[in-house]
C-alpha cells in the first residue's frame, strides 16, 4: 500500500491509497490514481516490481482519482486495464488517440476471476457504491478485499498505515467515514446486497481506496453499521430539487 504519495502542491486533492500486488514476478496495481501520483508511485513500485513486469491494471471505476494517469501507464507498459464495461468506452477519454486500442478489458456486472502466477485476484460486484459500474477486488491469497469507497475515512496519512482493528476504535473513528457514505453511496438497499454478499466471503482485511483499513472485529462492526445506514437517495427530498431564480428576475 501507497497511501502518502499525495503531497506537496496536491495536499487540497483527496488522500488515495495505491496498491500492488507482486505474486511470482507478476505485478498489478490496484487503483493507481492520477496524475498528481504517477512519477512518485513509480518510483515507489521500483522497490518491489521492475516496471516491465506491471501486467495488470484495475479500476474499481472510473473517477480520476483511480485511473486519471491511464494514458501514461499505457504509455510505458504492456498492461491492460480491467474496469466495468459501463466503463470500457469512457476511459480511454483519459488517452491520447489510439492509446488504448485492445488495452482495455470490461469486467461483466456478475464479476470475474482474474488468474495471476499462484493466485487469483476477484473482481468482486459493488455497483452504485458509489459508481453505476463499480467493483472491488478480492485477493485469494491474503484473503484482502480492496473496497474502493467502501469503508473509506477520511484522516491524516501518518495514521493510515494503522488498522483500526476493534469494535470499540472503530466506532471511535465512524466521524470520519459517516459523511463520506452518506453522500457518496447511492442507497441503503445496495448497502445491505453487498454486506449479505461480504458476510459469505472470507474477508481478513478491508482495505479501501482512502484513508485507514480494518481488521478483525472492526470489519463485522462496519458491516452492522453500512447495512442500516440511510445515505445518498435515502436522505434527498422534493426539497433538494428546486429551481432558485434570483430574486427580481
């Protein structure tokens, strides 16, 4: 995990956190973020992965701060990117012309497996959180799940290499993710699917795109909490929907 790249003249952006996975040689990065990390993360990956054997790139959607450096990933590797097919025909927006001709695979709405050398990386349903094509990934070697949005807070990156790992601490940190969810997932409904779906997996960490992840008890207490969390359509009325004209016009 890279969670402290975003420094410097970008401190108003969003912390993201970038993650590679090396199995036998083989390399992917999960959400590998946009410009503003692209020089700092390769460097960092340089200690773990030579760059030519990057095979893999995968975008939980398609917002940039996930995949907004693609053209220059495709620039300098052989990868393929794999992003929800409601998404395969947007991003290549992020490209120079051509750039992305037969480097983009779309992931089906049911999900895929995707072989690496001794492991499989799932790409694992979670649409309308937040993205109408979203999908978090699933490690079958370190029984990771890397949940994009889900499960994000928002803190200061020196404590983000801690996980909160207890019922307890995790309802002391719920300040910095209520916020988050309320608005930027869609429905309580679409939060209770995912957890039914979370509760048959075995999950040993929960790992989001921004902020700190959670281990142990911390993970069933944020279970509880998302699945009867009222948040985005839930909370919206006639009200939030109204056209203000300026006065005496």
């Amino acid at each position: 995990m890279f969670n402290d790249l975003v420094t410097g003249s970008a401190e108003d952006a969003v912390q993201a956190n970038q993650f590679l996975i090396v199995s036998h040689g083989q390399g992917a990065l999960i959400d590998p973020s946009g410009n503003i990390t692209y020089n700092a993360l390769t460097l960092a990956m340089q200690k773990y992965l030579p760059k030519k054997n990057l095979e893999f790139l995968f975008a939980s959607h398609q917002d940039p701060d996930i995949i907004g450096a693609l053209d220059k990933w495709l620039y300098s590797t052989e990868c393929h990117l794999y992003v929800s097919q409601l998404w395969a025909r947007f991003v290549p927006h992020f490209c120079n012309l051509n750039r992305a001709d037969g480097r983009i695979i779309g992931i089906p709405d049911e999900g895929m497996p995707v072989p690496m050398l001794g492991s499989t990386l799932y790409a694992v349903p979670a649409h309308f959180l937040h993205a109408e094509g979203n999908f978090q990934f699933y490690d079958s070697t370190s029984k990771i799940l890397f949940s994009g949005d889900m499960g994000a807070s928002l803190v200061e990156a020196k404590t983000i290499a801690m996980p909160i790992t207890t019922k307890a601490e995790f309802y002391e940190q719920l300040h910095t993710m209520s916020g988050f969810h309320k608005r930027y997932m869609v429905s309580n409904k679409v939060c209770r699917f995912w957890v039914n779906m979370v509760r048959q997996m075995d999950v040993a960490m929960l790992v989001p795109q921004h902020g700190r992840y959670l281990t142990g008890e911390a993970i069933p207490a944020f279970l509880d909490w998302i699945e009867n969390l009222q948040c985005g359509i839930d909370l919206f009325s006639q009200e939030h929907y109204r056209f203000r004209p300026i006065a005496g016009r």
